[in-house]
C-alpha cells in the first residue's frame, strides 16, 4: 500500500510506526474507509498470542512434535527426540 507524505508525516508526529501500520491492516477491523486495533481487541491477541507461545514451549519440552497425516487422515503423532531412523 502506498503511503502519502501526509500520513508519513502524521505517523511520525504520533508516534506510529511502520509495523504498527501493518499489524493493524493485518489483524484490525474494517470501518468503512479506516482499519481499527482497539485496545479490546489489543488485548484479545496479546493473550492469543501468549496462549501460542505456552504452546509452543510445550512443544520445545518434547523436542518437537512429528504429526502423520494422510489425506486429512491423522495416523500417528510422537516427539521429535523420540525418533530414531534405522
């Protein structure tokens, strides 16, 4: 997305960064004509996020984790330290 030297010039007296811009087109709401991250909704993907990262730490615990899966099929699932080719 282009951006004008207006909304450069708004971002850097507000403090708004590139990235922010993109995470609010990325993950905000459609209003009419403007994209919106409310603080509730801020807050909804921060504690998605830190539901992801206790996630992944689990998964780190075990090593990693293989999934078998054929043709939307789950077949077997196992810790990737567990596997020992012959």
């Amino acid at each position: 997305m282009q951006t004008t030297q207006h909304a450069m010039q708004r971002m850097s007296q507000r403090g708004v960064t590139g990235d922010m811009v993109d995470f609010v087109l990325n993950y905000g709401f459609v209003e009419q004509d403007k994209y919106v991250l409310g603080k509730r909704q801020a807050l909804e993907l921060l504690n998605d996020l830190k539901k992801q990262e206790r996630l992944v730490k689990k998964i780190l615990d075990k090593g990693g984790v293989t999934v078998v899966a054929q043709d939307d099929v789950l077949i077997t699932t196992y810790n990737c330290n567990s596997y020992k080719p012959n």
